[in-house]
C-alpha cells in the first residue's frame, strides 16, 4: 500500500514538473489543518449560522453591525493561526515552477502569509474592506465597526472584500484562470470538496482536455479518470513531498 502511495505521489511530481502550463487550486481544506473552520461538512460553519444573514449584499444592507461582527469574529479565529506545512510546501513548489498559476477559494490570507507571491483570491479576502463610496480596498487586519471610517474619502460604509452569495466573482480574475484552463495540460487540487461553482468545474475541464489531474483531499475522492491522481490524506503531509520530488 506504501508502495503504491509512493508511486502516485512521484508520478504526481513528474505531471506538475513537465507540465506546461499547470494550474493549482485549494479549498478550505487546505487551512483546516490549520485550524481554520471549513463551512461545509459535519462540523461546518453553515450547520450554525444562515448564510443569508451573515454572507449576501441584503444581509449587510438589513444589518451591517451583525454582518461585520460575524466578520471580525472570524478574522480573530484566523489571526491566532498560522499556515502549515502544506502553504509552505506550495511556496516551494511555485518556486520551482514559475509557470505555476496559483488560485485558491479561501479568504484567510494563508498562502501569501507563506510567501506566495502570486496568488488569485477568488473569493476575496477577510483581512480586506472595501469602500461602498469611493470603491477603494485596504488592508484591515483589526475589527472593523459600521463606524469604522475609509482611510481614503473618511466615509463609513466599509464592507468586507468578500464575494458574497449572489454576487458575482472578480471578472479580471475569472477571465485569468480560463485563459490557463484553454491550455492546461496539470491542475493540483487540494481541499476542495467540487461543490460549488465556477472552480469545481476546473478540473473537469483539464479532464476534458486529457490533461492531468491531481487531487490531494482527506475525503473519499471519486473515481479516477484516464490521468487523475488521487491522493487520499492531509494536504500537510503529501505536498511536501510532491515539492521535494519537484
């Protein structure tokens, strides 16, 4: 059996080091070894809380108080974490393939606090607020209040830089990702449960164009494809070893 998950492991290595144009996307998987609460699953942030009084445009317009206090309440989980092995491992394995595309679902920050540089936030990110007057984003890693001023016009009407339900994705970032999804020939996967949509039909589309898939996930994973590698266990302790394969 270990020799068997080795073997994936090393062809996984080899589909991402001769890949042309690769492409990698995690889930929120990825920082629940880190601590981090996912929202879906048997202890999911959903099971507790409506994500329409916490998470759309009419939640904040009926009660921005609560909206940012779930907000801020969640930025204190993140802070008092830290990325693990596998953020880090993904640094290392973007520094070894410049041609690397790197995209991730989660808002928590976790893969540039890693030292990714380069990472496409397709969600946002909760440690941002942006200005429903003067459009500007800033970086706000403390509470935010209603009363919370812009530090650009001074107004108060922040929101989070969060794409809510109903609310369409960042289109220059969209339109970046299918320009690589024409030529991917590998995507890596890692933590996502290819649930929600746009980003669960990625690896279908890699699929279609035989290229290589790649799925690192503590789930049961489904049945592999022509060239899908599934790899069964904590992101933290597999890609390590793909980036020191690579």
């Amino acid at each position: 059996m270990q020799a068997e998950r080795t073997a994936l492991i090393q062809k996984a290595a080899a589909a991402l080091k001769n890949a042309r144009y690769p492409l990698f996307l995690s889930g929120a998987g990825i920082s629940a070894e880190s601590g981090i609460p996912t929202f879906r699953g048997e202890e999911g942030l959903w099971k507790n809380f409506r994500a329409e009084d916490l998470a759309t445009p009419e939640a904040f317009r009926r009660d921005p108080a609560l909206v940012w206090e779930w907000y801020n309440w969640r930025k204190g989980i993140i802070r008092s974490k830290e990325p693990n092995a596998a953020h880090h491992a993904i640094r290392l394995i973007a520094e070894k393939l410049p041609q690397l595309m790197c995209v991730t679902q989660n808002v928590d920050g976790f893969h540039t606090l890693a030292g990714l540089p380069d990472i496409l936030e397709m969600h946002g990110n909760i440690f941002r607020a942006r200005c429903l007057v003067c459009g500007g984003v800033h970086e706000m890693r403390d509470a935010v209040e209603v009363t919370t001023p812009c530090p650009a016009c001074g107004e108060a009407r922040l929101r989070p830089d969060i794409v809510w339900f109903g609310e369409s994705l960042p289109k220059n970032i969209l339109h970046a990702i299918y320009d690589r999804l024409r030529v991917c020939d590998a995507i890596l996967v890692v933590g996502t449960s290819g649930s929600v949509y746009p980003a669960a039909g990625f690896a279908v589309e890699v699929r279609r164009r035989e290229g290589y898939v790649i799925e690192i996930n503590v789930e049961e994973g489904h049945k592999p494809y022509a060239h899908d590698i599934y790899l069964r266990g904590k992101a933290g302790e597999i890609l390590p070893q793909i980036a020191e394969l690579i």
